[in-house]
C-alpha cells in the first residue's frame, strides 16, 4: 500500500504509462476531446482512490480499463439527463473514417442506452465497443465469464449491430 | 477487420508491450499481412499522442487533484476471484451467494423494514471465527455476512480512529454507490480485507437502502453518530473493533 506519498507516485506512473490509450478508450466512448481528457483524469484518480482493490499480481491495463469505462459511463449518464453535450462537439476521434454525423449518432445511442440498461450491460458494451475488448477480453475484466458476455451481448444484438455500423461506415 | 484480427484491445497491449512472446510474434506477423490491423494499431498512436502532447498539463492537474485527497485507511482487498477453498466452503455452508450485481432492479416495496445483522468473520492462520468481542489483529482476514429481511442496497463504510472513510462495498473500482442484495437471508461479501494499521480503533457501518438513491458517506456516519433517519428507512448497523498486534 505504502504511504500516500508513495501511492501518488505509484499513480503517476501509471498516468505516464498508460494515460494515451485510456484516452483513446474514453475518446472512443465520449467523442468529445474535452469531455475524454476530463475522463482520463478521472479514472486516474478513481484508480487512486480503489488502489486497495487492485489485487497483486493482476495487470494494470485491464483495471484501468474497468475504471475508465465506469468513468464514461458515468459521464453518459450525466449527460443523458442534463441533455448536455452539444452536437457540435461530438466528433469521431477513434474511428478510422471520420464522419461527425456518425459520431453523433453512436454518442447519442449510448447516452440512450445508459438511462436504460443496468450497470453490467452497459459496462459489457463498452468494453467491446469503446475498449474494442474481445468477448474473452471483457469476460476477464469484469472478472465473469464468457457465456455471461455473450449472452448479454446476444439480447443487445441489435444496439450492438448499431454501434458496429457506426464505427466501421 | 477480420475474425482473425486481434481485437483493437490486444493491439492497445501490443502497443503497450503487455503481451507474451508468443502473442508478440503472432500479431507482428499479422500485421504484416493484414490490411486493416495497421490502421488500428496507427489510430490508437494517434490518440495516444495527441493526449500526450498536453502532458505536462495533464500531469499537473492530476498531481492537484491527488493531493487534495484525503489520507486514507490502509487496507488489502482480496477480491472474491481469490477467495481461498476454505472462504468457498463458508460460501456454501451459508448458502449465500446471491448478489446479483445488476444494480438496476426494482426492488418490491413489500416487508423492508425489519432487521439487518452483520457477522465479522475474521480468518487467522488456520483458524475461522466470529468476531464477538470486538478485537482484532492487523492481519486477519475479515469477510462479513449480511442477513437482511428483504432485498436492498448495500453500502459498508470503515472509518477509522482519526475519523477517515473508507467505501468497502461496493468495490470503488466497480463505480456505483451500493451493491444490490438480492433476495432476504444472508449474504456473504466477495472477498476478504485486512486491515494494514498497527492500532487503531474502527467503526463498520453498514446502510441498507430500499432503492439506489443519493446518499453520501457523511450522511450515514452522521445517522450513525446522532441516530437521525435516513429517508425511505434506511437501514444502519454498526460494528466496532479494535485492532492490536
Ligand atoms: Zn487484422
């Protein structure tokens, strides 16, 4: 654990490290800029603050990975009843062909979704969506298993059908 | 993307330098041969770069942010993945293990008031056992058995001697508030902590909610200190312990 010093160290580190890519995960969620920066720093210090929760021996990544995606779902669900985000801040950074209007769509399908799913469905589809996790992937993050992934997936088939489009049109 | 194409996650990894060597050499050569992959594995650079060229920004605020974080509690979590055999032979024995962590459901409104009791059981070396008189030792293991009337949501503070609050349930890095219980009876908590300060004298409190609402961490401790109510009949039980070598 070590004393706070220490564990605002050990924090840094991981922000050095690792800070570029929770940004590509959250930019991906968000498609904001601003709004993903904000959700970098957040998750880091969210990950300060579960730092007891890390289990030795674990890899970091994953679990940064959990936390960002509870970050930005929290700020979908934020934004979905403030309404908040205006369009024209919504971009699509983290697609390979830009296209805002896109971007747009799949922003506001997830602020959508957020109001309406639980917690676990919405933590699965981002991390397969946002995270661009794998099903085996997404299974060991969230530390259950495959068939539970699938199966959450299978009953989401057509919002996910949705998001696919989105990103790869 | 292809069916053979690692997913973009395993390139973030690759990226990072977080695979084995055989993963290492099996996506090299993929993208080789691969016209998607580079693409991705370019993009994910390109947004890596662009947060790092703010950097030293970044790095200033966070240093900000963590510093005006209050000290904390030291504590280990074990997580319910590593619960050793003997905790999953508790597990059975108590026919637990009915948290669902679906927080989203409705709770029905029928038979919530009633009791909530807590159990602390404390593992140490080879010996399990209940924690009655209210001493414990800095390395023991403890776990905590909820029973509750009715199903609800769960939220278990630890402050210690020099007033700081700790969330134990549900776990900070699964984000949320409160983890749903989901059926009466008795619930064992995933997972163990132990309790890394020398000496120090602790408060548990346990708040059982009828639904997910607002409530903050001072809120309960002051119902716990003033024995005020918390709305829709919050429930709040609290242990006291205190930990020696
Ligand atoms: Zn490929």
């Amino acid at each position: 654990m070590g004393s706070g010093t220490e564990r605002i160290s050990q924090i840094e580190t991981l922000h050095r490290e690792y800070a570029g890519v929770i940004y590509d995960l959250c930019l991906r969620i968000l498609r904001d800029r601003i709004a993903a920066e904000d959700a970098v720093q957040e998750t880091f210090l969210s990950a300060f603050r579960a730092m007891d929760s890390f289990t030795y021996g674990d890899s970091h990544l994953p679990w940064l990975y959990r936390i960002g995606t509870n970050v930005c779902l929290k700020m979908l669900r934020t934004a979905s009843r403030k309404g908040a985000v205006p369009d024209e801040h919504i971009e699509k950074y983290g697609s390979l062909k830009p296209d805002p209007a896109r971007a747009m769509h799949a922003r506001r399908v997830l602020e959508q979704l957020s109001r309406q799913l639980d917690d676990r469905s919405m933590q699965i589809l981002l991390a397969h969506f946002g995270g661009g996790m794998s099903q085996e992937e997404v299974a060991q993050s969230l530390g259950i298993s495959r068939r539970a992934v699938v199966k959450r997936l299978t009953r989401l088939r057509a919002i996910a059908q949705e998001l696919e489009d989105a990103d790869h049109e | 993307m292809s069916d053979n194409c690692p997913s973009r996650f395993t390139l973030v990894r690759f990226h990072k330098d977080r695979v084995t060597d055989p993963e290492k050499k099996q996506i090299a050569s993929h993208l080789l041969a691969c016209p998607a992959c580079p693409a991705v594995l370019r993009n994910i650079c390109d947004n890596e770069a662009a947060y790092e060229a703010g950097m030293p920004g970044h790095n200033e605020r966070l240093r900000a942010a963590l510093e005006r974080e209050p000290a904390r509690v030291g504590i280990r979590r074990h997580v319910a993945i590593t619960i050793s055999a003997l905790a999953a032979v508790a597990l059975l024995a108590l026919g637990a293990g009915l948290y669902r962590w679906t927080q989203r459901n409705d709770v029905a409104d029928v038979a919530f008031k009633g009791n909530l009791a807590v159990k602390v059981t404390i593992r140490r070396g080879d010996g399990v056992f209940e924690l009655t008189d209210g001493k414990a030792a800095p390395s023991d293991a403890m776990r905590f058995t909820i029973t509750t009337a009715a199903p609800g949501y769960l939220r278990v503070l630890l402050i210690d001697g020099a007033g700081g609050v700790m969330v134990l349930y549900p776990d900070p890095a699964d984000g949320g508030d409160w983890l749903f219980l989901d059926g009466p009876g008795e619930h064992l908590l995933p997972g163990s902590i132990v309790l890394d300060s020398a000496r120090s004298d602790y408060r548990l409190l346990v708040a059982l909610a009828k639904r997910e609402q607002h409530l903050d961490n001072s809120a309960i401790l002051r119902a716990a200190d003033t024995g005020t109510a918390l709305p829709d009949d919050t429930m709040i039980e609290v242990v006291s312990f205190t930990t020696s070598p």
